[in-house]
C-alpha cells in the first residue's frame, strides 16, 4: 500500500508474515494449555477448504476488486473492535463435541479453573470455511472470523477461542501461501523483509503487551484500521 | 498423559526453532542482495504472472544465491504449519483417538492439494 505494490504480491507475502506469527505464538500458546488442540484439528478441516477455495477465486478477481472486499474488511473488523461484550457461556454439548470429547476447562485470571462446552460445531465449521475463502484472497489470517464464530456460534470463552485461533491461522495460511509459491506470487524481496520484521516485531510487542492498558491498545488499533480501509476503498474505486 | 504432554512441549519447541531458523535464513537473504540505489519494490509495481520453477532457473542463472536463500527461508516457514499437522496426527494415533487422526490426515491432504492447485495455474 505504501511503496505501490501490485495487491496481489502484498497479500502473497502477508500469507508468509501470518505463519511467522502464527507458529511463534502457537509455540508458548500451547505450553498455556489454552489452545484446544482437538477443535482446533477439526475446524482447520473448514479453514484449508475455504482457502482452496479463496486461492481458486483469486485467478479470477481483479485487483480493483480486492481493494474494495479489503477496504469493506477492514471497515468491518474496526467497527467490531469497538463492540466489546463479556464472556459467552454454553450450558449444552453438541453431539459432535461429545463424540470427539471437544469441552475443556481453563484456568481464569481468578486462578478457578472452569470448566466449557462447545456448541453448534456444523455453523462453526461453515464460518471457518468463509474464513478460509478470505484467508486466501486477502492475505489475512482472519482471525477476527475465527474467533467471532467460535465466540457467537459455538459460545467457547474467549482465551480459549482467541488462543486456538491464533494457532489455526497458521496452518489456514500455509494452505493458500504454498499455492501462491508455486505459482511465483511470493518474491522473497518483498516477503522476507516482512516475516524478519514480523517476527522481531511480535517478540517486542509480546513483552510490550502486559505494560499497555487494553483500552489504548484497541483505540490506536480501531485508528488504524479505519484510515486503511478508507485509503484501500478510495483504490479500489478509482482504479 | 506424561508423554502427551512432552508430544505437545515438543512440538511447541519445534515451532520456535523453526520460526527462528527461518528468520536467520530470510535476514542472510536480505543482506546478501541489499542495494542502496533506487527503489528495491520497482519491479512489483505491475503483476507479472512467472511460475516458481522459471524464478529458480532464473535466479539460478544469473547467479543470485543471496535470493535461493530466500527461497529456503521461506519455504522453511511455509513447511512448519504442514510438519505441525503431521505431528497431530501422529500424537492422536498414539492416544489412540483414531478420528481425530484421521481428520488430521484429511486437513494434510487437504494442504498437499492446496499446493498443487498453484502448479496448475
């Protein structure tokens, strides 16, 4: 966006900055034992469906219409950053969650542990093959989906959803980023500086984290997003 | 349960030393085709449709090793989603949760036939 980048080289080697992220984080997110390893296994079956399906549609749409879904993406994560709400909390086990033993427990910032069910897995499931589709066109690990899906459909806490989402967004990006380097869409002069700079960045930003308040980080990062998807839309439709 | 736990500490270490082997590889890329003169992102102004294998020989050509290393870091990180899934699998086959493991396996052959739809285009 800034040095005039083709979008479709951007969002290739964004795909590789999103499992940079993801593998680093999936690393201490597991040693929490918050990431729910048996959910996160089935819904990647819908995230690496919709991204086949994303890196399919992405031969065929045009570069104007990117900018347009991106901008419209953007627009819509910021509102969403806004609304904040509590903790859902689902009293019945899905079949489905009973048959693959899905329910887990964690541990809260009280130290109580407590216990959660998974429901509606078959509407989780879709929402993660929609997730998988932008995924793969616009570059992103969509997690926001991710963890809306997991929160509103299927009512699991929040550190459990956001912590195996971040776990998942790897393997979703991984499906579409080797499609993208075989075709030739990823140029290392683009992509690796990127990744380094991701990955020395989430390192800092990890320890910067606990000493930021919550509220700050969301305002600059709701700042953010609203002047990217405006520039993105003005792109999109004057191009 | 022990040897469930050191399965996942294990592919927690895994991960983190290969996000780090492939940042080292991708930084020795970057220093080894820096240029101070003109703008680096000049060629990706307008999208040019060339297909991995031609960018290999290409570079292989014109002797370009700092860019194949590149390549190898990237490809690194790429491989890391793909081993993880594989480790899964193989941790739900030793627990015995032969579902899971078989979804695990589809989620692989769903990633291998990912790969190949950017051979065909």
């Amino acid at each position: 966006m800034f040095f005039n980048i083709d979008i479709r080289y951007a969002i290739a080697a964004s795909l590789i900055s999103i499992i940079a992220t993801s593998s680093g984080a999936a690393a201490s997110f597991l040693k929490d034992h918050l990431t729910n390893l048996r959910l996160a296994v089935l819904l990647e079956l819908g995230t690496v469906g919709g991204a086949m399906c994303g890196f399919f549609i992405s031969s065929k749409i045009n570069a104007s219409g990117l900018y347009i879904l991106f901008g419209s993406f953007l627009l819509f994560s910021g509102v969403m950053m806004l609304r904040r709400k509590g903790d859902t909390h689902s009293t019945v086990d899905h079949p489905w969650s009973q048959r693959l033993k899905l329910a887990g427990e964690f541990l809260n910032e009280k130290g109580v542990i407590v216990p959660y069910k998974v429901a509606n897995v078959p509407l989780g499931l879709i929402c993660m093959f929609f997730a998988g589709i932008l995924s793969a066109l616009l570059g992103i690990g969509s997690g926001i989906f991710k963890v809306l899906a997991m929160d509103g459909a299927m009512k699991i806490p929040m550190k459990i959803s956001s912590a195996t989402s971040n776990f998942m967004i790897g393997v979703t990006a991984t499906a579409s980023a080797g499609a993208f380097l075989l075709r030739g869409d990823i140029r290392p002069e683009i992509a690796c500086p990127v990744s380094v700079g991701i990955i020395i960045g989430s390192w800092t930003g990890a320890r910067l984290m606990p000493k930021l308040p919550a509220t700050t980080i969301r305002k600059v990062f709701v700042v953010v997003l609203m002047i990217a998807s405006v520039q993105m839309l003005l792109k999109g439709f004057s191009t | 349960m022990k040897d469930l736990e050191q399965l996942e500490l294990r592919i927690s270490q895994f991960l983190r030393i290969g996000v780090v082997a492939a940042g080292a590889m991708m930084l020795m890329g970057i220093v080894a085709t820096f240029k101070l003169s003109g703008d680096p992102f000049f060629n990706f102004q307008v999208y040019d449709q060339i297909s991995l294998k031609e960018l290999l020989e290409l570079h292989v050509k014109n002797g370009q090793y700092g860019v194949l290393i590149s390549y190898l870091g990237l490809i690194t990180l790429i491989s890391l989603p793909f081993i993880r899934v594989l480790l899964t699998a193989v941790l739900f086959l030793k627990q015995r949760e032969y579902l899971l493991a078989l979804i695990s396996s589809v989620v692989l052959l769903g990633l291998v036939v990912s790969f190949t739809l950017g051979l065909e285009h």
